[in-house]
C-alpha cells in the first residue's frame, strides 16, 4: 500500500490552496476596479474591469469560470490578504512533512509562467510536472522515481485561447528573467512558429494543444492567441487530458496556483500515449506507465474508483482507436495493479 499523510498536513495543503487562490484576486489583478459576470455560450464567467491611468481607457482581464468558491471570493475579495510570508511558512512546512515539491530552477520557471497570466488564462501544466501536485491532492506519497524531469510542458485548448479574448504577457520575456539563455527552439513544421523554448543546458519549456482538424494538418503548429509570439504542438488524445482541469499549488515561494488535469484522466491518458511511443521514446513510454501505475493504485485506495472508471469509460466510448490503446496499456500493468484496474472497471470495458 501507499504511505499516506498525516491528515492534518493534508489540512494544511488545503488551506494553503485557499489562502494562494485568496491572494490571486489581489497580486494578479490591477488594484480597485469591479468584477463582472458575462455569460458566454451559456456559461458565466468573471472579469475585472479597472481604470488604467496610462492609457486612459478601462483595462478588464479575465478570472475564471463562475464557480462557487470563485464566486464567493470574489463576493470577499476587499478583506482579502496577501499574507506572503504566512503562505512561505505552509509551504516549508509541507516540504519539510514530505509533499513533493519541484526544483529551485523548475519552481522559479512555474513561478514566472504565472506571472505572464497563464495559469489564470486556463493553461495546463501536464506531464511529469503535473503528476509530482497528485501527491497532495490526494494524500499519499506517490514514488519518487517518476517524478524526474528536465521540461516543463503547458497546454490549452484553442478555443479556450480565443473565448478568453485575453492574452498573457510575453512567455518568452518572462522565462529570461529566470534564465537569459532560453530561446525559441527552430522548428521544421512552421517558418514563423516555435512551439519549443529551450535553455543553455537544454531545460525546455513546450506549448500542446489538442489536435484538431484533418489528419493531414495533424503536425502543423498552431498559434493560441492566449500566448503570443509562440505555437503549441497540436497532440491527440490531449482534448481527454485537459477537459476538466483541476486547480492545485506548487509548493515553490509563497505557492503557485497552477491548473493541471483531474488525476483520473491523467492515469488513463498515460496507458494510451505508453502505447504511442517507439525508438527513443521507450523510456519514456516505462515512465508513462509508473505514473498511471502509480495513480490507479492512489485512487483506487483513496476510495476514488467513482471517477477513475469514468474517465476509463469515457475514454472508451471514442472509438476503436482508443479502445485498442487503453487495452494494450492495461496489458503493460503490473499484475497486482491490472487486478486493481479489473475490479474498478467490472464490466464497463473488456478485458
């Protein structure tokens, strides 16, 4: 079994996602100024509309999807507190109880993705910086050994890129502030476009999107109108990993709030992109694996197997693409963790 959490550390995570999303509507917005509901294709969401000096002219920046908690904080949001050395202090000590936390480098790279306004424009982080926040999230410690990484990779959807009608600061000006030798990574799919920034030592930094359109056009980049300047590698099966982000923090600073998928999805999605992988990527297709290994067997003893099998059977219902991928990556399951697997998916998929 997993080793889980003190309960009461789990506590103190959550209260530190309460007090990082409270100082969000205070270090990430312009000061004074009024919130507004707008509703867009049937959804409401918040803005900030507040008066620019500068320019002489309103400035309004997008919050988020009209969520309860949301809602509330913002119905709050004038008593509302920075409190940035109180928020340090939670995160040394989650550090110190054992939550995973990412390097000094990747920390101060999440950290100036969330200065340019990513994170609150609804991008993703995905891959391996993703899986380290499942450990909080869900109370247990998750190995260590599939937590190493070298990249860091984003994704949003397109049209969650142009609905915002809001673009983040610079990405590639503010990753230079962290390190002045990233550059755009020359790529062959586009003349303009880089999808890729990359450092001196080689530390990446790469924008997904989800693959949309003809299969032919499958490899083009596309351009998000969130993140100026760059293109995002279209990727498929990428629309199942991010619907239904999850909000989350970094234990880096005084915390970072960070949107990532829902740990089910992120299990299952990683059984069908092992399958995908050939050559070099083999390596990486063992990692794929250890990771949704590792999450199933988190969700199935947290008592969560409500939503890992209905991620499965979402993911199952798109056709015999994805059937075949998902049964090839069950098959490449540990024994013990494949039983686990069968008795949460009883009879919703095959075998």
């Amino acid at each position: 079994m997993l080793e889980s959490f003190d309960p009461a550390y789990v506590t103190l995570f959550a209260e530190l996602g309460e007090r990082v999303s409270d100082a969000g509507l205070i270090e990430g917005l312009p000061p004074g100024g009024t919130f507004e509901l707008r509703s867009v294709n049937g959804r409401e969401y918040w803005y900030h509309r507040a008066y620019n000096r500068a320019t002489g002219k309103d400035t309004v920046r997008y919050v988020g999807p009209a969520t309860a908690a949301l809602s509330a904080r913002i119905e709050r949001h004038r008593g509302l507190q920075p409190d940035i050395r109180g928020r340090r202090q939670l995160v040394s000590t989650l550090k110190r109880a054992g939550f995973p936390a990412p390097d000094t480098f990747t920390g101060e790279v999440i950290a100036a993705m969330a200065r340019a306004g990513l994170f609150r424009l609804r991008a993703s982080l995905v891959g391996t910086v993703a899986y380290q926040s499942y450990s909080a999230l869900l109370g247990v410690r998750l190995p260590v050994t599939a937590m190493r990484t070298e990249d860091v990779d984003l994704a949003q959807f397109h049209g969650v890129a142009v609905g915002i009608g809001e673009a983040a600061e610079p990405l590639l000006e503010t990753l230079r502030e962290v390190d002045a030798t990233f550059a755009p990574v020359p790529s062959l799919k586009s003349p303009v476009l880089s999808s890729a920034l990359r450092n001196a030592r080689g530390y990446r930094v790469e924008l997904l999107t989800p693959h949309q359109g003809a299969e032919e056009r499958g490899d083009d980049l596309v351009p998000l109108p969130s993140i100026p300047g760059l293109g995002a590698q279209p990727l498929r099966f990428l629309d199942f990993l991010l619907y239904g982000e999850v909000l989350t923090v970094v234990l880096h600073g005084p915390g970072i709030a960070v949107n990532v998928p829902a740990p089910e999805r992120y299990a299952v999605h990683k059984l069908i992109v092992a399958t995908r992988r050939s050559g070099a990527g083999r390596l990486k297709a063992a990692k794929d694996v250890a990771q949704a290994a590792s999450l199933i067997q988190a969700m199935v003893e947290t008592r969560q197997t409500d939503l890992l099998r209905d991620a499965w059977d979402d993911a199952w219902s798109r056709g015999p693409h994805w059937r075949q991928a998902l049964t090839r990556g069950r098959a490449r399951l540990e024994p013990a963790v494949e039983a686990m697997l069968t008795a949460t998916l009883g009879e919703s998929a095959p075998a």
